[in-house]
C-alpha cells in the first residue's frame, strides 16, 4: 500500500504513516484500538479474522519492543554486568564484548569503538541484543557499570 502504485492518495498515505508512528511511540493507544476490533470481530463471530488481527498485533508489539531494546542498548553505551552465577560480561551497544566467571582473570577490553547506531545494521545484531537485553531484564542481573542512560 502506496501513493506510488495507486492504491491510497498521498494524504491518506500520510494519515496512516502518522498513525504508525504514534502506534511506535505510545503503543497503548493502539493496543486499545485493536482489542475493541478484535471484540468486535469476536461478537459477530469472525474469530478467524480477531485471530489475524491478534497475530498482527503480536507481531507488531514484538517488532516495538525489540527497536526499544535496541534503542536503549545504544544509549548505554558500554555495560558490564554480572548475574548469580557468577557470570560477568561486558556489553558494547547491544554487542557481546567479554565474558568471565568470578574468580577468573577478566580479559583484557578494547575501547568501547562502536559507533551509535538508530537501527540495527542485520537481524544478527538485534538477534544478539535482544538475547542480551532478555538477560539484563530477567531479575538476577546486577548492573555493575553502564557508561550512558540505561532504561529498561
């Protein structure tokens, strides 16, 4: 769906560009929105198009919550963590630097050289952050350092 093939004018492109947007920024709103559809859908008894709906919506609420991730392993900059058993890592803008078990001689880190970067360069990269971010947000976690803002 484009102005460019035909299917929508350029201001009802626009509209529905905005909406997106706002969706990305203040995902409630839109939640709210697509529960009354799919309740909608439910009463009058099209559960396979509530079920789509839900699908979407999962997949965009993914799709949100891993460019916010994203977006605050880049603004912390380098973090090192340590979790209960003993793990401590260092994490460069959502890329695994080093690891060590306590006890063990910390390897030796280069300069944090990685440059901010808005959107992830391969789904390799958003891949490993979020595998990191998931670590960092499972409650056994201690963030030992973090050199920027860091929310979770």
């Amino acid at each position: 769906m484009c102005p460019c093939d035909g299917d929508v004018s350029p201001a009802t492109y626009a509209t529905i560009v905005k909406d997106l947007v706002s969706a990305v920024e203040h995902p409630g709103h839109l939640r709210t929105r697509i529960e009354t559809r799919m309740r909608a859908l439910a009463d009058g008894q099209l559960v396979e198009d509530a079920a789509l709906v839900r699908d979407r919506w999962q997949s965009l609420a993914r799709t949100i919550e891993r460019s916010r991730a994203w977006a605050a392993l880049q603004s912390a900059g380098r973090i090192r963590a340590s979790d209960a058993d003993g793990v401590t890592v260092i994490i460069d803008r959502g890329y695994l630097t080093a690891a060590w078990l306590t006890g063990t001689t910390p390897p030796l880190v280069p300069p944090l050289t990685e440059l901010f970067r808005p959107h992830p360069p391969t789904i390799l990269a958003i891949d490993e952050a979020m595998l990191l971010w998931n670590w960092i947000c499972s409650g056994t976690v201690t963030l030992d350092h973090v050199d920027g803002a860091l929310s979770t």
